[in-house]
C-alpha cells in the first residue's frame, strides 16, 4: 500500500488508482466520474490527467472528497493550475494530492497551490522533502495552500 | 530605485540556502544531471562549450553603483575578469565554476541582486525602455510596474513550470525602446478616456525561428488589473500551450493556433472566472511603489550648447552620438559605448565596472542602466559636467563615439560561448569593426541597426535589424544569411532575407556593398537606411551582393 505525505506525517492510502486491482475504494478518472455522477457515493475521488479540464467537476465537486493530480513529468506545469482552479473557482476543501514524477523541490510550489498530499517517489527522502516544504518563510503573491503559509509584505 | 527591505532579504537569502543545498546533492550525486538542470536554470546557471555560464538579473536594466562594483567583484574573484551584457539587459559571466555558484549568489545577495529565473521555462527578467523615467516623449515611467511584475512572477507558485520561456517588456513612451512587440507580452502605457492610466496589452510576440509582431488583445487594461490579468494569460497559456515540442512551446505558437479572437476570448473568461482570487493592485500599493522611483534631486539649471567653441573635435562627435534630450532642462542623457571597435560587443572588464560606478556617483545619482542593445546609460547628466564625463570615459575605453552607427551592433556570444551557436559572432564583429573603421563613413550612413545572432534562437535579435546576420551551420562550416529592413521600433517589421548565405571571410564585404546602394540611391541624405531599404525593397541590395563573383554560396 502507497505511502501518502500529510501535513507532517505519513498515511497510508487506501485508494486505487485507475488500474490498479485490490480491496480499497477506486479511484475514477474525470470520464468515469462524469459518466456515474448521478449515482455517486458522497465519498468519490477523482484521478485528474494533465489535459483534463476540471472545470468540469463545477457539478459534482461536493461528492468529490480526494483529488489525485498526476503530473507526467518534472517539467509539467499545468497541475498547478488545475489546482488553483480546484481550490479558487470550485471552492474544493477536500485533499487534494499530486502524484506523479515530482521530487522535494516541487512541494513547496505544490503546497502554495493547494496540494495538501503528496504521493512522491518512494526513494525520496521524506524528512528532507519536509523540510523543503517549510523552505521559505516569505512569498510576494497570495496563493491557494494552507498547508504552507509564507508571510506576505500585506502583512509585514 | 526600489530599496529591498527585510522582507525582500529574507526571500533573496532562503532561495540561496536551497541553491546552495540542490548544487550539493547534484555534487554528492543525489541529483541526476536530468533533475539538477531545471533547478539550476532558475537560478540561471547554463552548462556552456567551456564552462557554466552564469546568467545574473539586472531587473528592467537598472543598477547603481554598489551593485555594479559588486558585478566587478564577481567578474574578478570567480570569473576571468569581465562580462557580457545581454540584450535582455542582463549580465554573463562565462566562466565561473558550478562548486562557486552559491557563493557567487550570495554575494549578489549581499547588494540585493539574484539569478532568479533568468532561464528555465518560467517567467524571465521583465525588461523596459532603458531611458525610463527621463525620456521626453514619455508619458509614463513603466519602472514601478516593472518591479510590481518582478515580486508578482517571483517564484509564482503556478507559473514556474511553463511550457517553455516567457519574456515581459513595459513601456511607456512614445517610441518603444524595449522591443516590446517581439515579447510574449507587451505592455504600453496608454491613457484612457478620462485620462485615467491603463495598458495596452500585445500577446505572442517573438523572434527564435518562429519570429512574429505581438498582437492586441486589450486596447485598454485599467493600471490596477495588471496582475490579475498577467494571471489570466498565463493560466490559458500553462493549461494549453503544447509541451510535446520546444520549438511549438512559445505563447505566439497558442495564439497563433486558436487565432487572435478565440485566445482573446479565453483570455477574458479566465480573467472573469478569476476575478474573485486574482490579485488587485491597492492605490497604496502602487503609490508605495511609485515613491521609489521618483526623479532624483535635479539642480535647476538651464540647457546650454556644450559643443561651444573651445571644446575638441572629440567631444563633439561624442555629444552627438552618444548622449540624448533629458526630460529636465540642463540635463543629458549619456549612452556608454561598450562597443569599442575590437572588442566583442557588449562585454566589460571589472576595472571598467569599477571606474563607472565611481563616475555614477559623481555625475549621474549612483545609477546605472543596461539598454537592450547592449550599451550602459548614465541618465541623468549635468551638461554643464560632460566635458569632464568625457574626458574620463575616453581613457577608459568607454566614449566610443558610435551609438546609433553601424558599429553599434548588437552581437550574441556565439560559436566562443554558447553551446547552441553555429556561429562565431564575436569574430564576424571584429571582422566588420576592422572593414568600418572610417568614423566619418560610419557617420554619412546615419543611423543603421546591424544585430547579428549566431544561431535561430536570435538572442540577438537579427530579424528586427536594419540589417541582420544570421549564422547558420552548412556542413559543418559557418555560413551567415543576410537580412534587410527589420525594425524593433515605430513600424516593427521583420526582416526580409537577401539570398543565399555568404561565407565567413565575405561578410563585411557583403555590408559594404549593401551600403554602396544605399549611398548611391538614397533620395538625399536625410533618407535613412531603413527608410531607402523599405522604398526600393531588397532586389537592388541582392543584385548588387549577388553580382557575378565570389560572395555568393
């Protein structure tokens, strides 16, 4: 079973990702979700690829409690955005967790656009990538986390 | 200027701390050379032919003089004694070493400057007119809203991993200094209705392979929705702009793909839908910013003719060519050469930073500009204390008297430095210095804007020169293609290619005979260059390059 990085710990995710066979609740992907809205349990979670507009969660996003965002590489910005957009414009409060080909110097980026979990490559040292959460004290734009809240100068 | 305070210090010197611990793990090999290189190019460390090549941000071209000593230090201590000013009006040092980079940044640090984001596929350095603030036909000085768009796009969460570079210009004068129509965003200061203050906002501009003007796509923004809708076009161009290929990756191939009117529209409903989270500039906040580049403690003093009788020949070439009209009476505006025939353009040994710095502080309020020409400005010069600048720029190498000529061109590091060149620029600009020696020709030429880059990426800038020169590999061997009649300001317009590519050894000659036409066809002598090259067109410049011999591949 996956480890899921958590604030400051550890959890164990019993989620399945798309694919994946076992016991746990599965995760859809945004087509699945759209399909069985109308009878979805009040506990869904979504598997959100690179191209997917999550703009198209407007509808559901209260039965939603986990959104997973895949990044497909270390380059690929557009997570970021469908985070910002999941947290500003659907007003998402569940975990939203990012997954994918991300090492300790992303999270701190990921934290300020709402990622609250972090699926990270099991080689990954887990106490360094805490602290590289915690790297900066200061930041010049309001963003969307709270897991991570660098002062601003409005507040200085 | 803007001053840092504490909040500014505390950022500049957390970012060192982790460049410092990323350039570790990259040496303990915890980093692969895949997973260090995005690292490192946001703190705009390249690995070049010889060596890494350290990219340092000169925020809007703007220094003063503790910081331009501070360049100087860092040439000498971890460099081979100068650098090379860029035409993003950024500095280079081409041979520092990968162990020494944090140290370098931490120097920087100490007089409040970085490498932050100055390469990587994220927001670049936002570049502006160079004669900000005391150009008379300026309506608007872009520089507090250039630093605004600095701290804004400073590590910004959401657009650090785009799909490729992009570059922001403001101005806000009459006649574009900053290129600003070949950025991915071009900003213009403009007046609305009421005189109230706004942007004209240009999208999609660029040079590389693909080069292309920036279109419209809000004749009027008011002032303090400036980020909010910067955050709408980058949150349209990050979610799909194409990653799948570097050279589809720039906002001008988005633009272009879903067409001026359907962007536009996304533009608008990302900026709508946003309206609720997106930043909105505070009066106070922009008064705040304003009140940092408020003009500095001008004497009163009236204009007066400095070339008088009395004063050298030397001087007087000098004063026409090097310095401008200042927006205050009595003073001028002084454009220091870095073009010295011989030397590669655009680079400078640290006893020149140094010697400049002390003369900034005596003539020109401790500031120091980069143009994106290449060429330092001391802005705002007593004319009654020319004479003296003069005389202690020219021992230093430093009143060149070309600014504006054919010799003032604009030149990439090529084939000696970069790693992507085809080209050896910097031998083809010794080659042209040697062929126009004659300053007096260079003069009864008038103005003509020769820019030369030394492979398609254009860093610099060939497609907007009067005349621009492309080097380009054919087997192995240096070619260089020739354009004519490119523009970066008033009508921009992109050159228009001669011919086939000429030889190493036939480029100067080529020039030559390019302005053999000139002289002999231009209308009277006030016809400029590009004004002649635009009435005839290339065909009597290509019949006459082309002409039964040798220069032709």
């Amino acid at each position: 079973m996956r480890q899921i990085l958590r604030q400051h710990e550890l959890g164990r995710d019993p989620w399945r990702y798309p694919g994946e066979a076992g016991d746990g609740p599965q995760l859809l992907t945004l087509a699945e979700l759209l399909v069985t809205a109308p009878s979805l349990p009040a506990t869904a979670g979504v598997y959100i690829g690179p191209t997917d507009e999550v703009l198209l969660l407007a509808g559901v996003i209260d039965t939603v409690v986990l959104v997973v965002v895949h990044f497909e590489n270390a380059g690929d910005g557009r997570g970021f955005s469908q985070a910002q957009v999941l947290r500003q414009q659907l007003r998402f409060a569940g975990e939203l967790r990012a997954c994918g080909a991300l090492k300790r110097d992303h999270l701190y980026l990921l934290a300020r656009c709402g990622f609250n979990a972090f699926d990270l490559d099991p080689g990954e040292d887990r106490a360094a990538a805490l602290a590289q959460l915690q790297r900066f004290s200061v930041a010049y734009q309001r963003a969307s986390g709270t897991l991570v809240q660098p002062r601003l100068r409005t507040q200085a | 200027m803007y001053r840092y305070d504490e909040f500014d210090r505390t950022f500049l010197a957390e970012r060192v701390a982790e460049f410092r611990e990323q350039t570790r793990r990259f040496l303990a090999g915890e980093l692969s050379e895949d997973e260090f290189r995005p690292l490192r190019l946001r703190n705009g460390l390249y690995i070049q032919t010889h060596a890494p090549m350290l990219r340092v941000a000169i925020p809007y071209g703007l220094l003063d003089s503790r910081q331009l000593r501070m360049l100087a230090h860092i040439a000498r201590r971890y460099d081979r004694g100068y650098g090379h000013f860029s035409t993003r009006q950024n500095i280079q040092y081409n041979w520092p070493k990968l162990a020494e980079v944090p140290d370098i940044l931490a120097d920087l640090a100490t007089v409040d400057m970085h490498a932050i984001q100055t390469s990587g596929n994220c927001i670049r350095n936002v570049t502006a007119d160079h004669l900000a603030g005391v150009a008379p036909d300026e309506l608007e000085d872009p520089r507090p809203w250039c630093e605004l768009i600095r701290q804004w796009s400073t590590l910004h969460p959401e657009f650090y991993y785009l799909p490729r570079k992009f570059k922001i210009a403001v101005t806000g004068a009459a006649t574009d200094r900053a290129a600003s129509e070949v950025h991915d965003i071009g900003l213009h200061l403009v007046r609305g209705a009421d005189g109230i203050g706004g942007f004209e906002v240009l999208v999609g501009g660029g040079l590389g392979r693909m080069p292309i003007i920036g279109k419209q796509i809000r004749s009027f923004l008011p002032q303090q929705e400036l980020l909010a809708y910067l955050e709408a076009i980058l949150r349209v161009y990050n979610r799909h702009g194409r990653r799948d290929n570097i050279h589809r990756a720039r906002i001008k191939v988005l633009v272009k793909a879903l067409g001026v009117p359907e962007f536009t529209r996304q533009v608008e409903a990302e900026y709508s839908a946003s309206r609720a989270s997106a930043p909105r500039l505070e009066t106070a906040q922009i008064e705040r910013m304003r009140a940092f580049f408020a003009p500095p403690a001008y004497r009163s003093l009236a204009d007066e003719d400095p070339t008088r009788a009395g004063v050298s020949a030397a001087f007087i070439a000098w004063y026409r060519h090097n310095t401008r009209a200042h927006k205050v009476s009595g003073y001028r505006v002084v454009l220091v050469s870095l073009k010295k025939h011989g030397e590669p353009p655009g680079d400078m040994f640290d006893p020149q930073m140094d010697a400049l710095a002390d003369l900034a502080d005596r003539y020109s309020f401790g500031q120091i500009r980069v143009t994106h020409d290449q060429n330092l400005v001391l802005a705002d010069v007593a004319q009654t204390e020319l004479a003296a600048l003069h005389a202690a720029l020219e021992p230093l190498g430093l009143a060149t008297p070309n600014i504006g000529t054919l010799t003032d061109m604009i030149c990439c590091p090529g084939l000696d430095f970069c790693s992507l060149a085809n080209a050896g620029s910097i031998d083809v600009a010794r080659q042209i210095h040697e062929q126009f020696s004659d300053f007096d020709y260079l003069y009864d030429l008038g103005e003509v804007q020769l820019k030369m880059s030394g492979c398609m990426n254009a860093c610099g800038h060939h497609h907007v020169g009067h005349i621009g020169i492309l080097g380009v590999d054919k087997r192995g061997e240096e070619w260089y293609q020739i354009t004519l009649g490119g523009s970066a300001s008033g009508q921009v317009a992109l050159g228009e290619v001669i011919g086939p590519s000429v030889a190493k050894d036939r480029v100067a000659a080529t020039i030559a005979r390019i302005l053999d036409v000139y002289i002999e066809r231009r209308d009277n002598s006030d016809e400029s260059f590009l004004q002649t090259v635009r009435r005839l067109g290339v065909a009597p410049f290509r019949e006459r390059v082309y002409a039964a011999d040798t220069a032709a591949a």
